[in-house]
C-alpha cells in the first residue's frame, strides 16, 4: 500500500497486488467489491478486466490495482510512484 497524499491528488492511497491467474484476479476484484458492499461502502468504479490482466477499483480515496504478475512487471507502478511513501508491504 502506497501513501499516495504528498504526491498526488488522484487519491489516499494505492493498493497493488497480483493474482496467479486471470481467474484469480477476477475472485479477488469480485471478493474485494463484494466484502465493501456488505460493509455499506459506496460503488466502486471498476476498469478494466481479468483477461487483460489489469482490474482497477476506484473507492474515490483508495484505488485498488490488482494485476497478473506479467502486467505487474510491465507496469511497475512501485517504481512509477517511488516518491509515494510505503504503508504496508506483504510478500
């Protein structure tokens, strides 16, 4: 999770994971939205999908990246958000 608050506006903080396969992706984006619902958060903004290996989920404050391992790679937000100081990393 990345405190995104000293160096953008776009939101609070940046949650980055990665699922093993399309299908898990897709159980994560699914859990995640279903867990906030219950919770009574509000909609979330879903992009993309599991088969392109890239779900994001906008809660306004906190977006969720969750990406296959390839996307992850490829992208690399860590290192395009360097700046952004780090709350809480899980290996």
């Amino acid at each position: 999770m990345l405190d995104m608050r000293p160096v953008t506006l776009l939101a609070d903080y940046f949650i980055l994971c990665d699922g093993a396969s399309n299908r898990q992706v897709k159980a994560i984006s699914d859990d995640l939205l279903e867990k906030l619902k219950k919770a009574g958060s509000k909609m979330a903004v879903v992009e993309g999908s599991p088969e392109s290996g890239w779900v994001l989920v906008d809660f306004g404050a906190v977006i969720v990246h969750i990406f296959s391992p390839e996307q992850r790679a490829y992208y690399q937000l860590e290192e395009l958000w360097r700046e952004a100081p780090i709350v809480v990393r899980m290996l």
